[in-house]
C-alpha cells in the first residue's frame, strides 16, 4: 500500500458555540454550502455546533444527495443526469426523503463531518480540541478561548438590546487577539482571515475589560 493510501488526514474541529442562550442567526450562518465548502477548503474536517435554545436545527446532510438512492429507483438519466423525482412511486419517494434527511456526513465522500447538540455541562474539551472556535460574544467564552491560544471568530449577536458584548469583542479585535463579525460578515470573514495576524492574549492584560467600563460609565478612553 503506497504512502496516499495511509495517509490519514488530521481531524481540524471548527468548534461554534452560543452558550446558554437563543443564537439562530450565527447556527444559520455556519449551516449553508457556502461556508461548509469554505471550511472544507482551509483544511477543516469537521463542524461541531453547539445551538443553545435555539429553535434552527442545523443539517448534517452532505452537500449533494446521494445519487445512488436516485438510481436504485431509476431516477437518474445516466446521459444528463437528470432526476426525474416525480416519476418516483409514493412509497420510493418516502424512502428517499427518509434517507436523505437522517443522512450524515461521514467525510468518506470529500465533505465535512458536521453535527451538532444543545448543551454540555462544560464545553471545556470542546475548546481545547478545536483548531477555531467561533463564539457568541459572551465574554466568559471569549476569555476561556483566548486561554488555551485557540483562534476565535467572535460574532455579536445583533439583537441583544445594549450589547456592551460587542464593545468588548471590537476592542479585543483591534488588538488583534480575535477576529469579529456578525452573522451576515461571517463567511466574509473567514473567506478573508488570516490566522497568523493573530496575536496572544495574555491573562493578565486587563486593558480591554478597563477601557470597556471606562466606556460604559462615559469615562474618556485615555
């Protein structure tokens, strides 16, 4: 067997979490072709979400259907590749669907292995397993990440009412410490990142937290 064939590509977790709270927009963001194909390409192998109280549940399909359920029922027209979905018996029709929708990405076929849960009593070995992590921005997942030196994709939920969380996220983004976006930025922002812009937080390094109070009490920054 030559060197191809036993080389195992290393499992890279882009992690997501939206703590305890209700955060669609950002399970919606990471959930479509586009970005999970971006993922794909940077070297990423799998996409786990941690969705909260949210009410979206995300896909753990594939990106394509699976073409050999079509052609069991001879469904595909193997010149064009056509399905021909309505010619299908109800019954056919059903099985398919039922497949296709508890489908899995294994990542045998070249996708991302995608999957997702609700809540743990501690996300602490998701974090330290994952090689990016994309957070709400709570500032107790944002500093538990920064810790242990794991990149970090802090996405302000917009429709939190005073968000002071997103003045912490922006401050920690000028220094350079993390990347910040909203669910609408994200997949520009990974398109465009570069992790080796990032610099380390130090623990000790309470400037930001300082500046963010200064703010909120209508101190001048300096």
């Amino acid at each position: 067997m030559g060197d191809t064939d036993d080389y195992i590509k290393p499992v890279r977790t882009v992690f997501v979490t939206v703590g305890t709270t209700c955060f669609d927009a950002l399970v919606k963001a990471v959930d479509t072709h586009e970005f999970k194909r971006e993922l794909f390409a940077r070297g990423y192998t799998h996409l786990l979400i941690q969705m909260g109280r949210g009410s979206y549940i995300p896909t753990k399909n594939p990106d394509h259907f699976n073409a050999m359920s079509f052609q069991t029922c001879g469904l595909i027209n193997m010149e064009n590749s056509s399905i021909c979905f309505e010619s299908c018996p109800l019954l056919a029709k059903i099985n398919i669907l039922t497949n296709f929708f508890t489908m899995q990405s294994t990542g045998e076929d070249g996708s991302l292995v995608v999957d997702f849960f609700t809540f743990s009593s501690s996300i602490a070995d998701n974090l330290r397993s994952a090689s990016l992590v994309i957070s709400h921005a709570g500032s107790g997942s944002i500093f538990e990440t920064l810790r242990l030196r794991k990149p970090l994709i802090v996405v302000v939920n917009e429709d939190l009412m005073d968000n002071h969380q997103s003045e912490l996220a922006e401050e920690l983004a000028e220094r350079k410490h993390l990347f910040c976006a909203r669910p609408q930025t994200l997949y520009q922002t990974i398109a465009t990142m570069n992790l080796e812009s990032l610099l380390p937080y130090h623990p000790g390094d309470a400037a930001p937290v300082a500046k963010l109070i200064n703010r909120f009490l209508g101190f001048p920054d300096d």
